[in-house]
C-alpha cells in the first residue's frame, strides 16, 4: 500500500491489533446468532510525510456506513467547549450576518446552534440522516454529502463560500484525505479561516493510546503532517493550539498560502516539540507495540486474577476505545460479565467481537461490584463522581491505559 498523502510505499508498521469489527458495529441480541465480519486493524506509518494510516482493507465501506450513529450532544463537556469556540471566533474573527460559516460533519448542530443564536448564516454538510434532522430541527440547514473537492468547488460555484469552516474530529476519520484538504480550499474565502480539532499523534504515542485506534479513524495526525497536507492543497497553518479533549487534541487555524496574517510563533514551538518528541524518527514509531502489548497482558492478568478470587468485576462505557482494548485482548463475558452505559439506544446490545451485554447505569447499584473498569479513561473523574454510591459501598474503578490503574 502507499501512502494515502505523498503516495510513498508504506514499509513500516506502528501497530498490529490483529482483527476486529468495527468499533460502533454494535449487535442486537439476534445478530449474536449470526456470523460476525472482522477486518484487519493494522496501521502504518509513512518515512516521508510521517503520516499514521490504517491498511487498507476490502470491502469495509458497506459495513463501516451502516454503525451506530453518534450524537454530539449527549456529552455536556463537549457542549460546552463547543459554545466556548463560537464565541471566541465570532469575537477574533468579527463575524456578523454577513458572514458565512460552514462546519463539516456538523453531527445533530451542537456547534453551529451558537451561531444561529448570534445570528450568523451557516452551513452544515453531514451525511448520516439521524443527526442531520437533529440538527434541522435546530434552524440549522444541512447539506446531507459527504465533503471533498467536487463539494467544496460545487459551494464556490453557488457563491456559499465561507468566512469560517469548521471541522471537528473529521480529518482523521476521512479516507481521502487530499481530496478533504482540496475541499477544504476550495471553499473557502479568499481571507477566510479554517479551524481543525483532531486527537494529537504525540499525545496517543505518550500515553499509549493504542485503544483510539480503530478501522473508522484513517488516520492518526501530529501538526507536522497537517502542515504538509495543508501546504500541498495551497493553503497555511497559521496557528495552533493544543486542547484537553479526547485525551489531547490539536486545533490547527489555516488560510490561503498567501494569505496577508503572519504564521503565529505558536506553530514553530509545537513543531519543535514534535521534532524533540521523536515523530520523525522511525524508532519512536517502531517502540509502540511493545507498550500496547503490556497494557492488554496487566488488564488480562487482572481479570483473571479477580475471576480466581471470586470477585465481581464490571465494566463503564460502551465506548469505541473499549472495543479496540477488550477485543484485542480477547476479553469475553466470562471476565467482564456486562458494561454499563447511560446512552440508551446502546442499552440491550452488544459489544462487537466480545459479546458483552450493554445495560443500564442502574444496574451497577443493584449488584455493587468489587471493581468497575472505566472503559472511557478520558472521562474517568466523570463517571467516578457519577458513581459515589458506588465508591462509599467499597467499589474500586480500574482503567487500562496507559497504564493498569485501581483507586
Ligand atoms: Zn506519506
């Protein structure tokens, strides 16, 4: 395979989980008796542009279209940094009802609903239908596409070309990413401003994130690369600034290559410290699996270890990463009885791959684990002060990453 950027043939690997099925490719109770389809999850790294990519694999695109669908607004934390971002763009950027913004894969409108209340024009392109009738219904137009080149030169030929676009934990998720970024350009005003978040490649290294890998993210990105793909479609990272979210996120700012504002120094400093941190050494990508391996044999080692001692072990969040952790270390019901989940229409599935049952928050009251293994590590305090019933009857949470940890 070559790479998905600069089209170098891809030599190396960074991580090897086997087979799985997709991270969101949930099952109801009588998919259980069907077989299940797993793809490799096999990612690379290219020695050129440095970008981390996921092998290729045959015939995803049906199954990958048809998962479960995620609704932005069910997490209050995210609604909040998103409320924090429109008002700080419409203040910076000074846009007004003359303005035009355009977000990507505008989800159910949790970010662009601020720009409606300040009464600034918008544009949502989103392809799932569930989120894109939230979002309508929220006075937000939707434009139901996937985003390439072929809509970003369709938006400039209809004169909707914008001020601000937006997108939020999509560029890692596009296949193409070339054809993204050429969209991305041709969208947008000549002085216009485009902002990315997207989990940051030093951040999964450091804190051995392996469990963020799966077949639906493309691609695993540092800002050195986004420089690159950024460049090669004509345009500039101008800024970028480094964000708490999903365990360490990138927010990259990006204009026309010859656009008049200055490149912020912010972008120098960053990319040093990518360069110090070793992501363009070949070493530091090949110094992972071993990480990822000792991570999978503690948390198996402690299932075990519990089920020997006759405890009662369950588990919190029906997240994608909890996916990747348990199917790679091929953890079963009998290890990990049942997961926990406050999001409904997960209740009554099943985990891909391992077939655990998803049930109601409620029921960890009823059966007061010994321990509870919080899935999601990113919301760890979270569910910790959700759970402080639990906590007073003598529970211990447990997460995997980076490292086994019990309090
Ligand atoms: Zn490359």
């Amino acid at each position: 395979m070559n790479c998905r950027h600069c089209g170098t043939l891809l030599q190396h690997t960074f991580l090897d989980l086997g087979s799985a099925p997709p991270s969101n490719a949930y099952l109801s109770k009588e998919a259980l008796t069907r077989p299940e389809l797993y793809f490799p999850l096999k990612i690379q790294v290219c020695v050129h542009c440095w970008l981390v990519q996921t092998e290729d694999c045959a015939a995803a695109d049906a199954l990958f279209t048809a998962g479960y669908a995620y609704f932005s607004s069910t997490s209050s934390g995210w609604l909040a940094h998103a409320k924090r971002y429109a008002d700080k763009m419409i203040s910076e950027l000074g846009l007004t009802c003359a303005s035009q913004v355009i977000e990507v894969a505008s989800n159910d409108g949790y970010l662009l609903k601020n720009f409606v209340a300040a009464a600034v024009p918008c544009l949502g392109i989103e392809p799932t239908d569930s989120t894109a009738d939230a979002a309508e219904k929220l006075g937000i137009p939707v434009l139901r596409k996937f985003f390439g080149e072929d809509l970003g030169k369709q938006l400039a030929v209809e004169g909707k070309q914008a001020d601000l676009i937006v997108g939020n934990n999509v560029y890692a998720h596009v296949p193409d990413i070339n054809d993204f970024t050429k969209g991305l350009k041709a969208a947008l005003k000549p002085s216009g401003t485009i902002t990315l978040e997207f989990p940051h490649l030093t951040r999964l290294i450091e804190q051995a994130q392996f469990d963020t890998v799966y077949h639906e993210h493309f691609s695993y990105l540092s800002l050195y690369t986004v420089s690159r793909t950024f460049e090669a479609a004509g345009l500039r990272v101008w800024n970028a600034e480094e964000l708490p979210t999903h365990g360490g996120s990138l927010r990259v700012y990006g204009c026309h290559a010859d656009d008049t504002r200055d490149t912020h120094q912010s972008v120098d400093v960053l990319l040093k410290e990518e360069a110090n941190r070793g992501l363009q050494r070949l070493q530091t990508y090949l110094q992972f699996q071993p990480r990822a391996d000792k991570i999978k044999d503690d948390l198996l080692a402690f299932l075990i270890e519990q089920k020997r001692q006759g405890k009662t072990v369950a588990a919190y969040g029906a997240a994608a990463k909890g996916n990747t952790l348990l199917n790679y270390a091929g953890v079963k019901p009998d290890l990990l009885p049942f997961v926990c989940d406050a999001a409904k229409a997960k209740q009554g599935q099943f985990m891909p791959g391992s077939h655990i049952p998803i049930l109601p928050p409620e029921r960890l009251l009823e059966v007061i684990p010994d321990y509870v293994v919080i899935l999601p590590w990113n919301i760890a305090e979270e569910v910790k002060a959700q759970c402080a019933e639990l906590v007073k009857a003598g529970t211990k949470f447990v997460t995997a990453v980076p490292e086994l940890s019990i309090s």
